[in-house]
C-alpha cells in the first residue's frame, strides 16, 4: 500500500497528465492518418485500373477477343495491365469458360464465382482484400451496340506496392512518435516537479516551524498558496494571542492565590515571633487569617466556575425557565448587602418573560452584576433592575447610581482579574473575575452583554439573552 502512496501525489497526476494530454493525441493522429492513407491510396489504384480495365474491355469487345485470342495488340495491352499493376487478368466469356489467362494457368478452365456470376449481370464489382493484399475488379463485357453481354473481365492486381508505401510510413510515424512521446515525457517530468515545488517549500517551511516560531509563512509562487499563507498566519497570530493570554492567566492566577498566603505566613510570623502576645492579638490576627483563608476561597470558587464556562457551549443545562421569578429570587439573596449600605433596590418586570436557559449559570451572572451594582455604589444610592422582551430576546438591564467606570477601564472590564481601582475592589472582597464569568456565560446563551458609564455618575449593564436557545 505504502508504495502505490506516490500514485496519490500531485506531483505523479500532474505528470500524468501532461504526458497523456501530449501523447493521447499523437497516437490518434498517427493511426487516424496511415488509416486514411491506406483507404485513399486503394481507392485511387483500383479507379485507375478500372478506367484502363474498361477502355480494355471495350477493345476486346471491339475486336472480338472472345472467340478469336490471338488478336496481337489486345494480348499486348492485356500484358502491360498486368505488368504495370503486378496482376492477373482473365477474360471469360458467355459459357464462363477462361479464355484468356495473363499468367497462362487457367486458360480453358471454367469459373463461377460469386463475382463473376454477378458482373455477368451487369454488375461492376470492385473489391478490397487487406488481407492478402489485392483488389479484385470484375467488368461486363458488353457489346456498345446490342447491350449484350458478352463475357466478364476479371482482374486481381496486387496492393504490395502501396503496402510498401505504407509501411514506410507507418515505421516513420512511429519514430516520431516516439521521439515526441520522449520529449513529452521529460517535459511533462520537469513541470510536475516545477508545479509542485512551492508545497515543497511550504512542508520545509513547517517542518522548520518547530525549532523557530516567530517565522511568517509567505509563499506567493500561486494565488491558492498565498492565500493558505496568509490563512496560516492568521491563525498563528490567534494562537499566539491565546498562548499569551493563557500565560498571563497563569501568571496572574498564581500572583492572586499567593497574595493571601503572604499576608497569613505574615501574620502568623508576627504571633510567633513575639513572646507573650496578649489574647486580644491572637484573636485580631487570627480573624485577619480567616479573612485571608475566606478571600483565597472565593478567589478558588469564582477560577472553579470560569473554568467551567470556559468549556464548551454544549454543557449547558438548558431549560425553560420564568425569568421575572428568577430575578425576583436573585434580588431577595442581594436585598441584605444592598440594606447594609443603605442602597435602594428595585426590579421592574414590563412583561412576564420565560426562556431557555440555563438557570444556574445565567443566574450566576446576573447575581454579579446587581452585586457589582451595589459593592461599587455610593452610600444612599440605588440599584434599578429591570426586565422586557421582544418577539426574539429579553432583556434584562442593571443601573446603578454609583462610583462609575472610567472610559479607559471600560473595555478591559471583562479581563480575567481586571480591577479598576485594585485596592478598592479587593477592599470589598472583589476578585477581579466576575465580569469574565458573566460575560462567558451570557456568550453561552448566544447573547451579548453591554456597559455604559460615566465616572462618578453611574454604570448601565444590558444583558440579551435569545428566549430559544440555539444550540
Ligand atoms: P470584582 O470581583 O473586582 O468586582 P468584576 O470582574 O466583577 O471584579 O469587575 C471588574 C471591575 O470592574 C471591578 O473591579 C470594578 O472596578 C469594575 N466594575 C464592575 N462593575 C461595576 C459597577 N457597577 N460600577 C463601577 N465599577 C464596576
């Protein structure tokens, strides 16, 4: 199997196919030729010896060869026919009894045969045998004045001359043939190496890939090679980015969870470093090491539920869910936080809406943004939720009268860890991963998610989620 592989290649159809669009035609040619040589070079003897036969017939008519074969100008004649076309001529007459013979064999005997019997009847028959090289005529001897039919000329003239012509001809077309057959193939060996070296270039260029990335594939020898270049390209740029972008998680993921670790392994060195700590000391510091260990916690819940929808869509649980009730649900869980600083909270349903959702992963989501509302709010401020629907999405839109996010910061918002002020949000136990997870999860349902702010005025978040899911 491995070695019918090249019978595969490009490089081995190509060559294929310029040898036999070169050499199909040739062979065509040459025997569409000789063929048409052979037939024209027969018709043109036999209607040259059937002219001569027939000025011949007339004169032993004429003389009247039949009873009387020692007429000297018509057995001179008779003679040269058959020397000149290296044939044989019988004269029969009416009894089909041979009375004149060229080569002197048969004279005297009788012949009935097929042809003869039918020129007798006035046919005129001509007659190709290739196999054994002769053309036989067959000629009524008719008397020009009473129409009668006296007797019947037969000659057979041998085609060996022509055949000669022909097979001369025949050896020559095939030299040529060959010689074309030879240079076709050299030709078409050198354009199918020449047509498939830029895919040479590229597998040199991907195989060399593996030791020194940065390399930019460009192999424009074609259309279709440039374009699969700049393709891959492209997708080396996209990997590139991912690869970096997973880099950076790593990196950040590592700094977030080693940050309360610190601030333990400090804390702890300080009591224990110290003799006689008062109880009250111990109490404080261990409550700031609870504060770390529940901080590192929610830090490994929230990586715990990006990773999750991270994966692929197809893990959602999708079902029919009333939504006016869910945020109804999602705004009593909040209402306490909200009440601690004094925040207004308040859902406004246009319409009663239900959709195929997943509740835990979309209610998620939206618990963080009403939560963000309220963590980076203003004391005395208000959080309005409210929810609509057309025939295809529901919307569901979250504003709040609080600390705003500056223009720079909006578009980094739904980065993995991103903070806009790092010790505010960590202050109020803010991970810097809830908008990442939001918004992967809103990207689940085939939706979309939106921010508008104004520094120090407030944020608007519109969710759209379609009412089918659409798998
Ligand atoms: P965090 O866990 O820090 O809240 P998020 O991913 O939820 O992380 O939010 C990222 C950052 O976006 C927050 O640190 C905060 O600075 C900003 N942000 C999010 N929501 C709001 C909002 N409603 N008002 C002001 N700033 C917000």
């Amino acid at each position: 199997m491995k070695k019918l592989k090249f019978l595969h290649s490009l490089k081995f159809r190509l060559f294929l196919l310029v040898a036999l669009v070169g050499i199909i035609p040739n062979v065509v040619l040459r025997a569409g030729i000789l063929a048409t040589y052979e037939k024209r070079a027969i018709s043109n003897r036999s209607i040259d010896v059937l002219g001569q036969a027939k000025m011949l017939g007339n004169q032993v008519v004429t003389y009247n060869y039949m009873k009387d074969t020692s007429v000297e100008m018509i057995n001179a004649q008779l003679e040269q026919l058959s020397n000149i076309y290296d044939g044989r001529v019988l004269i029969i007459n009416s009894s089909f009894q041979i009375v004149k013979d060229t080569y002197g064999l048969d004279t005297g005997k009788i012949i009935i045969s097929e042809e003869v019997v039918k020129s007798f009847q006035g046919e005129e028959i001509t007659k190709y045998d290739s196999q054994n090289r002769y053309i036989e005529l067959a000629i009524p001897l008719k008397n020009t004045d009473t129409k009668e039919n006296q007797g019947v000329m037969l000659i057979s003239v041998s085609t060996d001359s022509i055949m000669l012509n022909y097979d001369f001809l025949k050896d020559n077309a095939l030299i040529v043939e060959l010689a074309n057959a030879i240079i076709i193939l050299v030709v078409s060996l050198f354009w199918s190496n020449r047509l498939v070296r830029p895919f040479g270039k590229l597998t040199k260029f991907l195989e060399e890939m593996q030791t020194e990335e940065e390399k930019k594939l460009m192999i424009s020898d074609y259309t279709e090679t440039e374009a699969i270049s700049n393709a891959f390209n492209e997708i080396q740029g996209r990997m590139r980015v991912i690869d970096d972008s997973r880099q950076e998680f790593v990196s950040n993921v590592s700094h977030e969870l080693k940050t309360p670790i610190t601030s333990m392994k400090v804390l702890a060195d300080s009591l224990l470093n110290q003799e006689d700590v008062p109880v009250e000391l111990y109490k404080e510091f261990m409550g700031d090491i609870a504060e770390e260990i529940e901080r590192e916690n929610k830090i490994i819940n929230d990586l715990l539920s990006l990773v999750k929808m991270d994966k692929a869509a197809g893990n959602l649980n999708v079902s029919v869910v009333n939504i006016n009730e869910l945020l109804e649900m999602i705004m009593k869980r909040l209402r306490p936080i909200a009440e601690k600083q004094n925040i207004e909270l308040v859902l406004e349903s246009f319409r009663p809406v239900s959709a195929e959702i997943d509740e835990v992963k979309l209610s998620l989501a939206l618990t963080n943004l009403v939560e963000n509302a309220i963590k980076y709010n203003k004391p005395e401020g208000w959080v309005h939720v409210s929810l609509n629907a057309d025939h295809k999405y529901f919307f569901v839109r979250i504003e709040d009268s609080g600390i705003g996010i500056p223009e720079e910061s909006l578009e980094h918002i739904y980065e993995r860890f991103f903070r806009v002020d790092k010790s505010h949000s960590k202050e109020i136990g803010g991970t810097g991963l809830g908008l990442a997870i939001t918004r992967n999860a809103v990207l689940m349902h085939r939706g979309a998610i939106k921010a508008h702010s104004k520094e120090g005025e407030g944020t608007i978040f519109t969710v759209r989620i379609p009412l089918t899911y659409i798998a």
